[in-house]
C-alpha cells in the first residue's frame, strides 16, 4: 500500500511585524483584527505583535529571533511592517514590495515623525506600498491576496541600486539619531525633583 502526501495548504501566507519598539502600535493590530475577521480561514497570518497588546490574532508571537524573521520573510507572499528601514530593507532582500505602515507619533506610536516622512520617500519612488489609513491597507491586502504578483520585486540584494541603498541608509542614521537624542535629553535632575523647585532657596 503506498503512502500519500498530506495536501499542500495554498492558502497565501501573511507576515505582520511591528518590530521592536517600546511604544506599543495598537492601530495597525486593531485594523488587522478587524480585517483578518472577515478573511479567516482564507489566509495563513502571522503577526509579530511587539509591545503591543494583541486579541483574536492567530500565530500572534511576541518577538522573532533574526533567523526566524528571515525564514518567516522567505515564506511568506505577503509582508505588512513597520516604517523602520531594516524591516523594509529585510523584506526587499526577501523579494516583497512591502506594506508599509509608518508608526504616527500623534497616535503615542514614535518619538517623532521620521517614520512617516522615511515612507512617504520611499513611497513616491514606489519602493514600497505606503498605507496611512485603514481603507488603505485593506485596499493593498485585497489587491495582493488577488494578484501576489503585485507586491513582488527581485529578491536579489545585490540588485538594490544606489539610490534605493542610500535611502536606506538616510533611514538608518535616522533611526541611530533618535536613539541618540532620546538618551541624551534626559533630565539632569533626579526623578523626584523638577527644574526650579530649589530656587528662591538660600544655600
């Protein structure tokens, strides 16, 4: 008697990741949560969640070592991330065009805006598929779980111009800058005290 294959699941297989930031990025989760109820059982999803609180998300897994993210990127036909240039960048070398929602300093999600003004660059030079709403982002998920074709690229990394490179690197130092500026702007005075509170008073 000769053994049969278990069936090959064709369903397309959908990578979300926050990536590592502390502030948590509760609208993309939410508009995630929203759409996936409507698609569940039609789409392999996994979503790397971060800080941010997640609810009726498969696969929701809080942090993926390096290695983990690079099979999951290989895996998956579709990839919805972050603003951060390493995620975009990793997901190029992958061969995706990526779903970019930038973090939005407005709704507690950055320090600062760099994110948004980061994507909006590599969006008009259509290296990546910019979201900034959720009708946006449930546009781009229906036009790719049509045509995955749509939101594929050379995966070769060798093939990133220089162009497409210095943006990312511009992306990066921004990134460092931040990084930077968040630990050299702590208040040199201690916690429990406040600029000003010892003034007026007589050594």
């Amino acid at each position: 008697m000769s053994g049969t294959l278990p069936p090959v699941d064709a369903r397309p297989q959908l990578l979300v990741t926050v990536g590592a930031d502390r502030h948590p990025f509760v609208r993309l989760v939410d508009w995630l949560q929203q759409w996936y109820a409507e698609v569940a059982g039609e789409v392999i999803l996994t979503v790397q969640h971060g800080y941010t609180p997640v609810a009726d998300l498969p696969d929701a897994v809080q942090f993926l070592g390096h290695a983990e993210l690079q099979k999951a990127m290989d895996q998956a036909d579709l990839v919805v991330c972050h603003g951060g240039p390493a995620t975009i960048l990793e997901a190029r070398r992958h061969g995706h065009l990526p779903i970019v929602v930038p973090r939005d300093p407005a709704h507690g999600e950055h320090v600062d805006d760099h994110q948004q003004r980061f994507a909006r660059r590599l969006g008009a030079a259509g290296l990546i598929a910019l979201c900034e709403s959720r009708q946006a982002l449930r546009d781009a998920l229906a036009a790719g779980l049509s045509d995955r074709s749509r939101f594929t690229v050379a995966a070769d990394p060798e093939s990133v111009d220089r162009q497409q490179a210095a943006a990312y690197r511009v992306g990066l130092i921004v990134d460092d800058l931040v990084a930077t500026a968040q630990r050299r702007h702590r208040p040199w005075w201690p916690p429990w005290r406040g600029p000003g509170r010892d003034e007026g008073r007589q050594p």
